[in-house]
C-alpha cells in the first residue's frame, strides 16, 4: 500500500480544506510547532483506528475532554472529515470518514481505479 494524497477538513488544526500529495519515495515533515505535522499523522490515524493515541497519553487530560477531532472554529455544514488516497495492488482506492458527532462517524470506500483485482 502506498499513500497517494490526503484531504483534510475541520479536523484538530485543519480548518480549512487541506490537501496534500504525498506520493513520493519518501516524505518528509517539517515546520514551526503549531503548523500541523502532529495533526496530519494523527489524521490518519484517527482515519484507521477511530481515535488519536495522544488522547490516552496525554498528561492533560483536561485536553481531551471534549470533541477533541473537530476543529473548534471550523463551522461548515458539511462535516468534519479526512480522505486518503492510497495505492494497492495496482488500483486507486480513496478511504473517506466524516466526524458526525463526538462519538460518531461514517466511513467511507471508494474503488477509483483497478489495474488489477484487490
């Protein structure tokens, strides 16, 4: 599997739609604290396993009360939601999940294209 591109949108720091590609041999992040590298690792994570590891391991917990996934300030209709592109076996699969409510969400899969069967 090979990641190809994210898209991210009302999620921890990311208000505004965001994409990025990250389809190259190797990826590297940087940036000023407060730019959105935690935010973009834990967008996919919140993507495959419902939920970001720092909310269990954060001494602050009074951080992670609340509905820490939505962005405080974002306040489009559409809802929360990060979408991934990935790469496998030949054939473009893009995996989507919408934030619905602090404790619920929808998740999404999408075949884009299939060079050969998955």
């Amino acid at each position: 599997m090979r990641l190809k591109s994210i898209i991210i949108q009302g999620f921890r720091g990311f208000n505004e739609n965001q994409t990025i590609t990250l389809d190259n041999d190797i990826i590297l992040l940087y940036g000023l604290n407060g730019t959105g590298k935690s935010g973009l690792v834990e967008a996919i994570e919140w993507l495959f396993y419902d939920d970001i590891s720092r909310r269990t391991r954060s001494l602050c917990k009074s951080e992670y009360t609340s509905d820490t996934i939505r962005n405080i300030h974002y306040d489009k209709e559409e809802p929360p939601f990060v979408e991934l592109t990935i790469i496998k076996s030949g054939g473009e699969v893009k995996l989507k999940k919408e934030l619905i409510s602090a404790t619920k969400c929808k998740f999404y899969i999408f075949r884009l294209s299939l060079d050969k069967p998955m």
